[in-house]
C-alpha cells in the first residue's frame, strides 16, 4: 500500500471521487448483511481513529470496481457479489483502512499536523476542479453535489490524505550500495543447466480403467438441469413509433448513447435508440402482465425449460428461486418471459455409456499425467539430460521444444528451488531439470530496475512499520458477516 501510495500520492484523493459517485449506486450491489459488535455506526476502530460504514462501503465499491474492469477485460463477465465474497474483497477494503488508519494515529502521535491552508492548498491542485487552469468553486461544489457528500467530510478526506503522505515524505527514499548488491544478487545469479523432457508415454486402457473413473467423477457428467414452469412470453413489437417518441426518450437517456466521452447525435443511431425504446415498452407490458400473473387473473403456459434454454441470469433466479415463486419478467433472447416455477426437477446423472467417448478423452488426460509424473519422479536422480548453458531469470531464452510460457515457468521453478535437481510437470509434459554450475556476473541497473528495487525496499519498510504500528494502536473490528 505504502508503494503504491508513494508512486502516486498526488492523485490519492482524486480516486474517492470515483468510489464517492460509484457509491450512489451502490445498491447495484448486493451488499449482503451486516451487524456490528458495537458501534452502529463503525466498522473498526484503530487507536482513536474510527472507520466509519461509508468509509468501508466506499473503499469496498472501488475495490469491487477494479476487480469488476480486469473480468470484463480477462473474462469477458461481470465480476458478481459471491464471487466478490469468495475472493475475499470484503476484508482487503478493511485491512486498506486499517492500514491507513494505523498510519494517521502515528502521524498525529508524531505531533504531524495539517492546517486548514494545508486542505486548501491540497484542494487547489486537483485538476478536476479547475476551469481555464484555476481552481473552480463551481465544479467543486458540482462535484460535490454528484457524490452526495459535504465539503467538510471530503476535506476531511483530504486531511487524512495528508497526514499519510507526510509519513510517505519522511520514508528514504535511496538504495543503499549494500541494498543494491543484495536486491540485484538474484538477477546476476546464472545456473548452467541441464534438462530432459518427457512428454511420449505409453497408455493401456482397459474398460476397467474407464469404469473406476467413470465411479470416482460421475458427478462430473449431469444431464442439463429442467424446470417444470408456468410461463408467459413477452416479445418486443417491431411496430412504427412517432419519432417524436423516440427524440424525447433520446433525450432522457441520450447519456448512455456516448463515443470517447462525446453524446452521440440522434439521427447517426435512431435504429439503436429505436430498439432500446421498444425494449422498454415490453417490459412495461411485461410488468403488467406479472401483477395479473401474481394475482391469478392470467395464466402461462405450462412447459419443462432446460438450462440451454435461458441465460445465465434467469437460471441464476431459477436455482436460488422456491417453488411456487413467481420470477419478474427477465430479458432472454428478443422477448421478456415471466416464469413461475412449478417444479425443480432432480438433475440426472448421465450413464457410463452416454458419455463413454468424453469419458476416454477426459481418463485420458489424467492417466498420461500421471504417467508422465511417474516416470519424471523415477529418472530424477540418474538423468543425464541436454546441456542448454547458463540461465538467468531475467533473460528470456529459447528453449528447443519449449515456448515462451514453459520457458517462463521452468525458469521460476529453478530459480524459486533450492534444490540441484528437480522436475516442472506440464500439461502433457514434465522437464526434468540439474544444475551443474552456477556463477554470479557483474551487472549494470538501468534506471527501471532501480525503481523496482526501490519499490521492493519500500514494501519491507511497509510490512515492518505496520507490523509495530498494529501492536501500538489497539484495532477493534465490529464488522461481521450475517451467516
């Protein structure tokens, strides 16, 4: 924390506009229940620091909204609250304020203190409260208006902000020489290596084999989950609409309508807004049709759907859903269904012979490496292997019959090993490795690599300080997750 706060202090408080605005739609969030142990109105308390709900809800939408960016970056999906739970999101957003906290009760013990000019000073520098290159009380005011706060809590923000960055001033900021040597050991290390890979063995599977595994993981191979439902349909009506319809619902949500942070003109996406208009009209019908469903004046047409029959989301609703509930209309395909479930249906379990072919590709891949393991575990030790020179972990080498990535993964196994010898097991293949010499060379650090060191001494310095700060400031933590 500490690292990433030095390298970027200036900018510290211009991020809680961000988690502040998100804030506002915050509900978009399932926040999950909470109690707390004493204080309705702290999650924790340091030393004499508190920390407050909206201070954590805050520093957990932030967190929760990068985790959000990097999976619809990676995977393609929005990050979802029970999968924010299991990655633990809820404590990371508390120990940053623990962390920050425990820094401000030093700085203050320390006798640091901020002025009111130091605030507005601070204040003046944000580029995004100034117009033509001075600081504007409009935007500020306006900023403040978005994010719901009050000048005096944002300020107060800006306070505590400062007290950490003093702290962050007072940390050295240069490598010792003997820091240097110790920092770039790693990199000038070179291990003269040699390797065998095993990747061709020989498999006998019998029927027998594919029976026990079919035993051991049918769990692995369910037929598509069923539900017997009530179901109505809603579909969108591809009707003529007044222009002058769609210029007014342009007009109310042209902000979703937007290029590079510029409004979209009308006439260049009318068929989009077109579209978007007759969406919501169906589900405006859709909405009336659930209320005369829930009140028993309509019925739906009674069916069994399958798992590949609906989107993710409706299947969501549909297993955390009773039976008997009704479903509000939820959009699939090009129309909107409202679901009533009658009955969940037991999932089956697909037979050994319904699923004999997969079954031997599945058996397949974990026999070979298993093979592969054994025969790497019984050549460890009397390999003579390729010699292939020195390595280093720096240095990305080719390696024949290897590609970036394995070559990547061999060299971490070596260099994080202290063993001579041992294997890096792939899939389809396993290395086995020896080091024969070893030897340190002499290395100039480029400017890059020194900020990197830097980086690494100020993450030592961070864990230490905070470690004697935690047994300084008594932390009380009164946040508990409901069961």
């Amino acid at each position: 924390m500490i690292t990433w706060m030095q390298k970027h202090k200036k900018y510290l408080i211009v991020t809680v506009w961000i988690s502040s605005i998100a804030f506002i739609a915050a509900t978009m969030v399932g926040w999950g229940a909470y109690n707390f142990s004493s204080s309705a109105s702290n999650v924790a308390k340091v030393g004499n620091i508190d920390i407050s709900i909206n201070d954590f809800q805050r520093q957990y939408q932030d967190i929760y909204n990068r985790y959000n960016e990097q999976y619809q970056k990676v995977l393609n999906q929005n990050l979802d609250e029970e999968q924010a739970k299991k990655m633990g999101l809820e404590n990371e957003a508390l120990q940053i304020l623990i962390d920050r906290a425990l820094l401000e009760n030093f700085a203050i013990d320390s006798g640091i203190r901020i002025s009111n000019e130091d605030i507005a000073i601070e204040l003046q520098s944000f580029d995004i409260f100034k117009e033509n290159g001075k600081f504007s009380r409009e935007r500020y005011e306006e900023f403040l208006r978005q994010s719901r706060m009050r000048a005096a809590d944002f300020e107060n923000l800006i306070k505590k902000d400062l007290f950490i960055k003093k702290i962050i001033d007072s940390l050295p900021s240069m490598l010792t020489p003997l820091e240097q040597e110790l920092f770039t050991l790693p990199n000038r290390l070179e291990d003269r290596i040699s390797i065998e890979i095993i990747n061709n063995v020989r498999l006998n599977i019998t029927n027998d084999d594919l029976q026990k595994y079919y035993n051991e993981n049918k769990d692995n191979y369910k037929k598509d989950r069923e539900f017997e439902v009530e179901i109505i349909e809603t579909k969108i009506e591809n009707k003529e609409i007044v222009e002058s319809e769609l210029v007014a619902y342009y007009d109310v949500n042209k902000s979703n309508y937007t290029k590079d942070g510029e409004i979209l003109d009308f006439n260049n996406i009318k068929d989009e807004v077109k579209k978007d208009y007759q969406k919501r009209e169906a589900q405006k019908d859709a909405l009336k049709t659930y209320n005369d469903f829930k009140a028993n004046k309509i019925n739906g047409d009674k069916i069994t759907i399958s798992e590949v029959d609906i989107n993710n989301e409706i299947l969501n609703a549909l297993n955390t859903a009773k039976e008997g509930d009704i479903i509000k209309p939820m959009f699939n395909g090009d129309k909107f269904v409202t679901i009533k479930i009658l009955k969940k249906l037991p999932q089956q379990t697909k037979s050994f012979d319904e699923v004999k072919n997969i079954l031997k590709l599945d058996y397949e891949k974990t026999a070979k490496q298993d093979a592969i393991k054994k025969e790497a575990e019984s050549k460890l030790n009397v390999f003579k292997g390729q010699d292939i020179g020195f390595i280093s972990i720096d240095k990305t080498r080719q390696i024949k019959n290897l590609n970036e990535f394995e070559v990547q993964q061999l060299l971490n196994k070596i260099f994080t090993s202290d063993s001579r010898n041992g294997y890096l097991l792939l899939p389809n293949k396993a290395i086995l490795y020896k080091i024969t010499e070893q030897r340190i060379v002499n290395k100039k650090i480029d400017n890059k690599e020194l900020e990197v060191f830097k980086n690494i001494k100020y993450n030592l310095m961070e864990r230490a300080i905070l470690d004697f700060l935690s047994k300084e400031y008594k932390i009380i933590n009164n946040l508990k997750k409901d069961s």
